[in-house]
C-alpha cells in the first residue's frame, strides 16, 4: 500500500508544463494561493493601468473602455482567478483519484501498478503537446490581433505596436499588447487543460479495461455510486471549470452585441469558441465517467442474478402446485423477490455520479448559453423590425 501511495505520489500529471512546474515547486502553492497570486499579479495591476490610461474624455463618449469591453473587464477580475486555481485543484485530484481506485483492488500487483503510472505518465506529459499548443495559441491570437486592429479603436488598439508588421489600420497600446500576452498565456493554459482533460478520460479506460485490475465495486455503496463516486468528484471540478468558461463565453456575446454594437459573428472566434465548447464540455463531462460505466454494469447484473433465478425458480413452482396453502405462500414469495428486483434495479447506478452531478452538467451547458441566447432574440428582434 504505501509503494503504491508513494508512486502515486509521483504521477505529476503537468511535469512538461515549466511555468505550472515553476508555480507549484513554492512550498506554500496550493489552489487558492494561486488564484490569490494571478488576480493579484495579473488582474490587479492591467485593470489599474487600463482605467487609468484611458478614458472616454481622451477618445469621445463611443470609446470602448476597458471596463465597458466586460468580456475582458469582468472575466479577467472574477473569472479567471478560480479558472487558475481550479486548474491546479483538478491536477492535483487526479493522481489522488488513482490512488483510490488501486486501494479498491482485490488483487494488486505493484510491478503492473508501476507500469501503468509509468505508461499515463508519458501521455500526460508527451514531449509534443506543449509545444503543438503554444503554437496553436500563437497562431490563433495573431489572427485575433490582425481583426483587432482592423476594427475600430478600443482601448486595446489606441497605439502603434505591431501596426507595421502586421499592415492593420490601428496599433497596439502598450496595455493592450500586454493584454494579448495575457491572452495568449491564458488561451495556452485552457488548450493544456483541455488536452489533460482527454488524456485523463484516456487513461481511466485504460485502468478498467486492464485485466489485471479487478477492482471492488459494491453495488450497495453509502456513496450511491458503489464507492465510485470520487470519479465524478474530479469531473465536477472540471465541469465546473468549464462553467466558468461557458460564462465568459457568454460574457464575449454580450459584450459584441450590447457594448460594441456589432454583430457576434464580426469576431471569428466567437462562433468557433461557441462551436467548440458546445461539442467539448460534454464529452469532457461523460468520457471519464463513462470508463467505469461498462464495470459498473456487469456488477449490478451479477448482484441482480440470484434474484431473478429465484423468481424464475416461484414461477415454475406455481405451475408445478396447487392452489393451497403452499401455493398462497409462493406467490407472497414472489411478489417480494419480484419487488426487491425493482428496487434493487432502481437504486444501484450503473454511472459514478448522482443527482447533484447531473444538475452541474446542465448547469455547465444550459446556464452560460442563455445569456447567448437571449442577444441573439434581440438582435433578430431589432433586425426584424
């Protein structure tokens, strides 16, 4: 148990991540600190310096200031500080959520243990992911920033920087330009945790398709997800991630049709944002729940098995008996086996997740597109009259 603890221990999922490497090796790193430390370092100082260098006095009553711009205002002070800390809670969940399920072994075997924390080690941290990803999050920003500057002034546009390389009609302000690093890093980070996202689903069908790991599972578990439910655990803290994400999408919507009076599809990544978290979050969601799904079932039918055989066993009694005291007693027999087959059909889960879990999920989908949905009625609305 404690070998199996300790090479747990040494499942770091992000050890190809420098900057989340660098952050976690401070002795007091933990969630919340780093939540407290990137709104402190990061949201503080470009909020301060944004409002302060710009106002609607310098550049006319239509100026798009950092604080009406809410799709940046709102999201980099509220959202992304627990979108960071979050991050590092999920990361650390998941070695956790694999020691639990080796602990649930009948059978454990160390060396085949080693092997795979070894084999998810490399697919969590592949020698190619990182660098793919930073060259998508480049890549995508740039095409932001040349349809940035080719629209009209903000306070992100209102200088000179990258005008001539980039042959756009507006610059860069040096605190809009510090806001596309921001962007950038905070694109990267998202893509890295999406990434993770799949590798994690990947790697816990992994473990219950693995012969060797005959995990116990009781059908009859106080957790109601038959001592499972620790896999939705850390999907929750994913799903609720990818609510915060959600909303700042919703926030973007708003923020183009209600602030900038555009229209929501002027800004390409809009509908590709939109498109993508909509196929995205529930397949984060149900990928690693549906890896334990397939074990879970098999012992739900095994442990409804001898019910059934017994009531099989009363039926063919009745056609064998008469109709006497010993028949009346067979049939009171069978109505309880026949309702204890119910129940147990009822109650015992065959997904690692309850109620709860399923309201966040549609919390996830349905409550960050409302404020989308709603924009776009008005829009049409408007269009229409």
């Amino acid at each position: 148990m404690n070998s199996t603890m300790n090479q747990t221990a040494e499942l770091m999922i992000y050890k190809n991540e420098p900057l989340m490497c660098l952050i976690t090796r401070c002795r007091h790193s933990n969630p919340i600190s780093l939540g407290v430390a990137f709104f402190v370092i990061i949201s503080m100082p470009l909020t301060i310096w944004a409002v302060l260098s710009q106002t609607r006095e310098q550049y006319g009553e239509h100026f798009v200031t950092f604080l009406h711009n809410i799709s940046w205002s709102v999201s980099i002070i509220y959202l992304f500080p627990f979108i960071i800390a979050l991050t590092l809670k999920y990361y650390q969940a998941i070695p956790e959520l694999f020691q639990y399920l080796f602990a649930r072994l009948q059978n454990p075997d160390e060396e085949k243990q080693a092997r795979f924390f070894e084999e998810i080690g490399q697919k969590f941290n592949d020698k190619w992911s990182t660098g793919i990803i930073l060259f998508i999050s480049i890549t995508l920003n740039f095409v932001y920033f040349y349809q940035t500057l080719n629209d009209d002034m903000r306070w992100l546009s209102t200088g000179t920087i990258l005008q001539n390389l980039l042959h756009t009609k507006l610059g860069f302000s040096p605190v809009g330009f510090y806001a596309q690093i921001i962007q950038i890093f905070l694109i990267y980070w998202i893509l890295v945790l999406i990434w993770k996202g799949f590798v994690f689903a990947w790697a816990l069908h992994r473990f219950f398709k693995s012969e060797h790991h005959d995990i116990v599972i009781d059908p009859l578990h106080p957790d109601d997800c038959c001592g499972l439910k620790p896999i939705g655990n850390v999907a929750s803290i994913l799903n609720l991630i990818l609510f915060l994400i959600g909303f700042y999408l919703s926030l973007r919507v708003i923020d183009k049709i209600l602030f900038q009076n555009s229209h929501v599809f002027e800004d390409i990544g809009n509908p590709m944002m939109l498109g993508g978290y909509l196929i995205l979050a529930p397949l984060l969601f149900f990928l690693p729940l549906r890896a334990a799904h397939k074990k879970m079932l098999e012992v739900k039918q095994a442990f409804i098995l001898p019910v059934s055989k017994r009531c099989e066993q009363l039926f063919q009694e009745l056609g064998e008996i008469k109709l006497d005291k010993q028949s009346h007693e067979t049939i009171s027999s069978l109505e309880q086996m026949e309702k204890m087959c119910l129940k147990m059909e009822r109650i015992i889960p065959v997904w690692p997740f309850d109620f709860k879990n399923i309201l966040a999920f549609l919390g996830t989908i349905i409550v960050p597109l409302l404020p989308v949905i709603l924009p776009f009625l008005i829009q049409f609305l408007m269009g229409e009259s």
